[in-house]
C-alpha cells in the first residue's frame, strides 16, 4: 500500500511544515518578543 505510505509522509512534512501542531512554541515567542508590554504592565 504505497498511497498510505505516500499520505503519511506528506502528514508528516505538512505537520513539520505548518506551525499549527506546535501552538505553545507559537506561543512563547510573541511573550519574548514583547519585554517592554511586560514593563508597561508592572
């Protein structure tokens, strides 16, 4: 069955590819990039 090999690779680099499966990493960046949002806070 190479078309269910075939699809689960191409899951595999769509998942790899697109930044939905990691939604923490995506996250995390926007809370570092925003140092002064957190000074403005305190």
């Amino acid at each position: 069955m190479p078309a269910l090999r075939m699809d689960a690779s191409m899951s595999i680099l769509a998942s790899a590819r697109m930044p939905r499966p990691l939604p923490i990493e995506a996250a995390i960046p926007p809370s570092h990039s925003l140092p002064t949002s957190q000074k403005q806070t305190s």
